[in-house]
C-alpha cells in the first residue's frame, strides 16, 4: 500500500497563476482532509471530506477549492495564487473516528 | 468553534530529565491525537485517546486524556536526543461536525 500521495513534491507559482495539489489513497477511507502549515505553525484545516460527492470548509478555506468525485482522490485547487498561499500543504486521511494518516506533503511557493 | 491550545510552544531540556506538554481544547471531544513531525518530513501518528481516562504508553512517552477537564498530557520520561522532533495534538469534533483540528504544536530540543 502507498497510502497517501501527494503529488507534486515542490512547486514555485507565479502570483495569479493557478494550479492544483492532488492527493491519492488506497486505503479506502471515506474521510481525506486539506492542511496547510505555515513556518513554525501548526496546521490549519482548509477543507475536509467525510466521502464522495462530499466536501466541507475548514478554517481558512478562502482562495482555495476542493472537489471528490471519488472515494480515493481529492485534488486541492488554487485560483489566482497570492504570496499568502506560500505554505506546505498536507493531506490526509482517516477511517471516520480514526487517526488520520498524512502524505508527505507539497511544498508551494507563491512568488 | 473548536481552539486546540498547547503548552508550551517551544522546550529546550537535558537527556534524562523529564517533562510535560500540556493539551487543552474548548468543545466537548472523545478523541484525541498525538503526532511527531521531524524537520522537513510529515506527521507521524503517537497515540490515540479514545475515552476520559485513556493512557497510553510507547517506551517514553506517555498521553493521558481528561475529558472533563478538555486536556490531555504528553509526558516525556527520561528524554533521549532523538525525542527532539514537534509534538502536536489534534482534537476529533466528530460530535460537532467531523474536523480534526490541530494545535499549534511543541517544538522540543532534547540537549545531550
């Protein structure tokens, strides 16, 4: 099993350009999460999804959208990318009321 | 709306001394997580605390959880280097509305 996967691994934007974070997993958890993690910040819920067809705002949702068309993918959009966006972003996910495993994370940088 | 608050953010100790990172959280939770991440690299699950009471033990680390209090400890019992990593507990609101959300973290530097 993979797990989680994030691909890209690193990636420098351009501000206003867009781009899209995806995240794969093959363990069949109907929950998968969107983080970010600031420089010696904790991580923030950006938008979560309890399973397919099923998407929620977290706690800083805005710039950013979500799709889940299926159980084991749940890509993370940016439109119009701001300097703000700078961040690692890890996605996760969980059987519900389970811990959540993390993918190794994507480095963006927005210059 | 769910704050998960640890403390302290950062801790600097000697190998062999022990110490206590403290939890606490502002809704009514069942669950909560701890995880490590070492520099550069992702989350690693800890623990789970499932119930009011719960303990758990791996080598020497320990978590506890109280969930009339809403705090949860993670006590470090004789420290080694290679505990140096960031500790961060998470609080299920799966009573609310299913979020998982993080604290901000404890950066701790074991000295040798």
């Amino acid at each position: 099993n993979a797990g989680v996967t994030q691909t890209p691994k690193f990636r420098i934007l351009k501000i206003g350009q867009s781009m899209t974070l995806q995240c794969a997993q093959d363990m069949n958890h109907n929950y998968m999460y969107w983080y970010r993690q600031d420089p010696g910040m904790g991580l923030k819920l950006i938008y979560y999804s309890v399973g397919a067809g099923i998407t929620d705002k977290g706690e800083v949702p805005n710039g950013y959208n979500v799709s889940r068309s299926t159980t084991e993918d749940f890509p993370l959009r940016l439109e119009l990318a701001a300097p703000s966006q700078t961040s690692v972003y890890f996605c996760a996910s969980s059987y519900r009321l389970t811990e959540a495993f993390f993918g190794q994370g994507t480095r963006l940088t927005v210059v | 709306e769910l704050k998960v608050e640890q403390n302290p953010l950062f801790l600097s100790m000697q190998e062999g001394k022990n110490y206590t990172i403290y939890c606490n959280y502002s809704t009514t939770s069942d669950r909560l997580y701890w995880y490590r991440q070492d520099p550069g690299k992702s989350l690693e699950s800890l623990f789970v605390l499932l119930s009011n009471g719960a303990v758990k033990q791996e080598g020497r680390l320990m978590a506890s959880l109280d969930t009339k209090a809403r705090l949860s400890t993670l006590h470090i019992t004789a420290a080694v280097h290679d505990l140096s990593a960031t500790y961060f507990c998470a609080v299920d609101a799966s009573n609310r509305d299913d979020k998982i959300i993080f604290g901000k973290g404890t950066r701790l530097h074991i000295l040798p």
